[in-house]
C-alpha cells in the first residue's frame, strides 16, 4: 500500500471511528430514555453500522426511498436501537426522537417496523425473514437493470431458522452479486450462548460452502471491516457475499463489556450516566 | 359382499369436473398469460409446483419473468414479498396445505402485515385430492381468516378463475386464493350477466324455498343440487360467495331477509370449523337474524385416501349428498321437516 492510500485509509478509519461512537452513544441514550433496551448488541454493532452506512451504503438522508438508494434490511427487529442510532447519525432520522424511543406514538419502536420509521425497509422481529425477503429484492433489482444493492444484517441467532438457509442456497443459485449478507456474531442467544444453544460453527464454512463468496472479521476492528467491505463490494465474483463479523455485546463501555452476558444486558437507572461517561472516556470526549 | 368396483386414487392431477360438465384446461395459466401481456410488472414464482398450479402456461409464454424457487415455501413468500417491495406483481404458486401450514408467518409478517402486493394461488385447496391430510387443506381458510389484511377468494370454476385473475391485478393488496387446476369446470356461463368482483357475493339462482350460499367447488354443487330440487318442485336459491374475506355482509344478508322463512345452508370445500359457514353464522348472529341455518362442509378431523367421488360421498359434499342435505329439511310441499 502506498503512504498516500495509507494516510487515506487511516484517515476514514479515525472518521468512521467518530461515527461508531455517536452511533453507540445515541444507543445509550435510547436506552436511557426507556430504562431498558438491547444496548449490549447495539454497542457491539456500532463498528458494522458505521462502516455499513458511512463507507458501504448509497443513500439520500433527505430522500430515504430514493428509488437508486442500497436497501439495508433489519431481520433482527430487536437490534432496531442499533439502526435508529445510525440513521439517526446519518440524518434520516432527528436526533430529537431519541426522547421517545419506545414510548408510546413514538416512530422508533423497540422491534423495527418498515411502517413506523424512516430508513426501516422492512418489518424484522420474526427471525428468518431478512434474507429471503432480500433474495426477492434482490432478483427484483436485477430484472429492472437497477445498480441498488440488498444489505441484509442478520444475528448469529438467526442462522437458527432454517428459513435462513433457503435464502442462502437461493441467493448462490440465482447468483445475487448484488446481496451482501452482514452476520453479527456475538454469541449471544436469548437463552444462553449461541454456540450452546445451537452450534453454527463453522459459520464460514457453511456459508462457502452454499456458494457464496465469504469473509470473516473481527466486527470491532474497523480496519478489518473497511478491508472487508471494500472487497466484497468490489469483486467481480458473480456470487452473493457474506461478512461474518464477531463482536463484543457492550464494545465501548468497559462495564458493560465485562458484565454476565444476556440476551438482555441488564443496566440499572443509576448507571445510564456512568455508561455514557465511560463511552466518553474510552473515546477521549471530555 | 357386491362385487363393486373399487375406485383408484384421485391423484394431484384429478379433475373435480363431474361426468359431462363442460371443462376447461388450466384457466389460471392463460389468463395470468393474458393480463400479463398487458402489464409487465406481473412475474411468476412458485415452490417446485409450476406444472401442478397451471403457472407451466405462464413460464412458457414469458420465461424470463418465471422463478423457479424450488421447494421452499418460506423463501417462496419472502422472496414474494422482496419482488412486490421492487414495485412487481408476483403471483406466487403452491399447495393450499403448504401456503397456510408451512409459510404461515411468512405470509403474515412479511407480506400481510405490510400490505404488499402478492398474489397467493394455492392448489389444492380443502379436498381435492385423495392423497390424505398431507395435501388435503380442509383447514386454509379457518388458518387465513384470522390475518389482517389478507383477502381469501374461493373461485367456483373456469369463468371465475378468469375474471379473478385481471381482477386481483387491478387490487393493490395481498390475496389468498384457492385455486382450481387442470381440466376446470365450467359452470357460470349460463348465468348471462354474471361478473366476478372482489367483495362481492353474487345471486345466481333465485329461490323461495332454500337458500344456499356456497364458494368454491361447491357453488357448482349447489347449483347441480337447485337444479335437482327444481325438478322435484323445489325452489332453492343459490348465492355464490366468492370472496370469503372481506365477507359481503350487505348482499348476503339482503339475501337471507328477502325470504325470512327459508332455511339457509352454507356449502363449502372446507372444513365447517372456522369457515365460510361459521363466518356467516357469526354475521348473522350479530344482526339479529334468526333462520334455519345448517352448514354443509367436511368434518372436523382428518380426512381419508382414496377416489374423490368416494370420498365426497363419504364426507357430504357430492350433489348427491347435498341434495339429501336439502331434502332432510325441505319439502315438495314447502313444508319445512324437523331438524336433527
């Protein structure tokens, strides 16, 4: 690499990393506003959604259905904090929401509706329905010429579903190379750890061997994931491709990272400010 | 012991067309061609099941608008979902039993619930099909009609297939519908002016002595039946139903008080839980309506193998059958007989 692409990169790296830390700390203050909320995965998200809405996707803040926009599709309507904080963060959505996340009336519900939130392509919640509805989207760009392409973000969890699994074979058979699936792994179940639940590993593997063109990264590594995108992005490969990312549940806020890890991070009233304290910290804002 | 023949299995492929009913071939298939000439958003998309839901027609005359997506019903409703988002019209093709037991919350969460515009043309539907409870869907309708949003149409032969079809691309919505396939009956062009619409239910024989309101296969029934009665001297009406949800509880009760005296059946190709029956006895219950009402539908449980005249004899449905149905509690002479 040159020192000119060098000094680049390490420049939209320290860039991205300033989106990532807003992303997480709107998160935090969602969940503040509610007293609860699924901050642990949208922490360990935050580097995936900067890099996903600052580097990879097209998009009109102004215009969130501008017909040549990528489509970003939320299977995981619990992570919709996560994607609120982005495009909060992008300017889809007022930052003055955030004060009522979750509440009644409120456009940013707990579980992401595509009827209730700008930039919310589509209804999450009922685990198994990103991937194939992407396949259809997918194959619906294809037939009108359109260069738009399909994000789909899914869990680890996720891959439990094996609706989940005709879209990854369907998606290799008709050759979406327009379809990037992101998997956030963080080992996390609603239960118990992922691995423990249902074992999924060697998540790669599975996923090349259905055909698609496959990339796994540390999901809290910016580099790693700008060096993962940018490739999938720009291969030439006619297959779909899959990031597989694995992240840390509460990246950025060292109490959280270390608490027991559930599927719902417990935090207590008091500790909202010493969070969002902490994030500051560990991101050198005073 | 008789020595009578017995009859084979009524396979995927049977027709439900009784002897010398005029037919026509895959009447879903060449209409869906015909309006899809006209408008180039329609695509079509099935689960392994083109040749068995008549889409073949379509997949030959545009196959570059056909998909394939093998037989995964889940991503059949997903991906249907992801086309109609792109702004296309997919008409999606499978089982009925397949549709409503196996992509239930496909249909629900990614289709309904956000009003898109996917066609589901289920064969199949109710019994058909002498495979047994695997491709039997005497249940579809009780499983859909608890869906917002979701239309359910129930055409009765050829003539509706037709219509319905133009008539569900001009509807911007989700619709179910149960789809007659192969060599389909062809029965309501004798009633001269009849048109399919979307909502509405359609009086197709008038009659002071019963009424029936039917959907699907067994408005061809019934009418076989009124036909039957006028001979005996029996006036029975037939209304036909087509579009069980929304239910067109203006004309149907219209109908039902233009009468008030005549008992009133309910004849569908379904279970009698949770059904076209169960729906206008509830309309009626709540408008104060008191009649004779009997509802003439398969029982409730699972339902056997073997020939389809067989098994409509053995569970009610046949004309035969639903001409001594009519015959317990209408008489030549008006008189109405005591009930069960």
């Amino acid at each position: 690499m040159s020192e000119t692409a060098t000094a680049s990169k390490s420049g939209a790296v320290e860039a991205l990393r300033q989106r990532a830390y807003k992303i997480r700390r709107h998160a935090l203050r969602m969940g503040e506003v509610q007293g609860q909320g699924y901050v642990g995965q949208a922490l360990g998200v935050a580097d995936v959604l900067a890099v996903s809405y600052f580097r990879a996707l097209r998009l009109d803040p102004k215009n969130p259905e501008w017909e040549e926009r990528d489509r970003f599709l939320l299977s995981i309507g619990h992570y919709a904090i996560a994607l609120y904080a982005a495009l909060i963060e992008a300017g889809v959505i007022a930052e003055e929401e955030i004060e009522d996340y979750g509440s009644d009336d409120s456009i940013l519900p707990m579980s992401g509706m595509a009827g209730y939130t700008p930039g919310m392509e589509i209804t999450g919640g009922s685990l198994g329905h990103g991937l194939g509805i992407g396949v259809g989207m997918a194959l619906g760009l294809k037939r009108k010429e359109s260069a738009s392409r399909i994000f789909n973000l899914l869990s680890d969890g996720e891959l439990n579903e094996g609706s989940t699994w005709e879209a990854v074979a369907s998606a290799a058979h008709w050759k979406l190379d327009n379809l990037i699936a992101i998997v956030d792994v963080n080992d996390q179940q609603a239960d118990d750890k992922s691995s423990t639940v249902l074992n999924y590993e060697p998540i790669a593997d599975k996923w090349t061997a259905f055909g698609w063109e496959t990339y796994r990264v540390n999901g809290n590594d910016l580099e790693a994931l700008i060096d993962a995108f940018d490739s999938a992005m720009e291969s030439s490969s006619d297959k779909p491709r899959v990031i597989i990312c694995d992240t840390l549940m509460g990246r950025g806020v060292p109490f959280l990272e270390t608490r027991d890890k559930t599927h719902f991070i417990r935090v207590d009233e008091d500790e909202w400010s010493v969070a969002l304290k902490q994030l500051d910290e560990v991101y050198g804002v005073q | 012991m008789s020595a009578k023949k017995k009859l084979k299995t009524s396979a995927m492929i049977a027709s439900i067309a009784d002897e010398g009913t005029p037919t026509t071939s895959a009447p879903f298939g060449h209409a869906l061609v015909e309006a899809a000439e006209k408008n180039p958003k329609i695509v079509g998309m099935t689960a392994d099941l083109g040749k068995y839901t008549d889409l073949h027609i379509f997949e030959r005359a545009f196959p570059d608008r056909y998909y394939q997506m093998g037989m995964a019903e889940q991503l059949l409703m997903m991906a249907g979902a992801g086309m109609a988002r792109e702004g296309f019209i997919p008409f999606v093709t499978t089982y009925s039993v397949f549709a409503s037991r196996r992509a239930y919350d496909f249909i629900c969460l990614a289709i309904a619930e956000e009003k898109l515009n996917v066609k589901i043309i289920s064969a199949l539907p109710g019994l058909t099909t002498g495979y047994g409870p695997s491709h039997q869907a005497t249940e579809d309708v009780a499983i859909f009609r608890g869906m917002p949003n979701l239309t359910i149409i129930d055409p009765c032969d050829a003539v509706d297939i037709e219509q319905s079809v133009q008539a569900m691309v001009d509807f911007d919505g989700p619709v179910y519908l149960r789809l007659l396939r192969g060599k389909v009956p062809r029965v309501l062009d004798r009633f001269e002016g009849y048109r399919f619409e979307i909502g509405k239910a359609k009086r197709l024989i008038d009659g002071k002595d019963a009424l029936i309101i039917s959907s699907g296969l067994m408005t061809t029934r019934a009418i076989e039946a009124s036909d039957q009665m006028k001979e005996k001297g029996v006036e029975v009406g037939v209304m036909h139903c087509a579009t069980i949800k929304p239910l067109d509880n203006e004309a149907i009760l219209e109908e039902v008080r233009r009468h008030p005296d005549r008992p009133v059946f309910v004849a569908e190709n379904h279970s009698v839980v949770g059904g076209l029956g169960e729906s206008i006895a509830s309309l009626l219950m709540k408008e104060g309506v008191a009649v004779t009402f009997r509802q003439i539908g398969l029982p409730d449980e699972f339902l056997g193998a073997g020939a389809l005249p067989t098994l409509h004899d053995l569970y009610g449905i046949s004309t035969n059958e639903v001409v001594k149905t009519l015959e317990q509690y209408v008489s030549s002479d008006e008189e109405i007989m005591p009930t069960i």
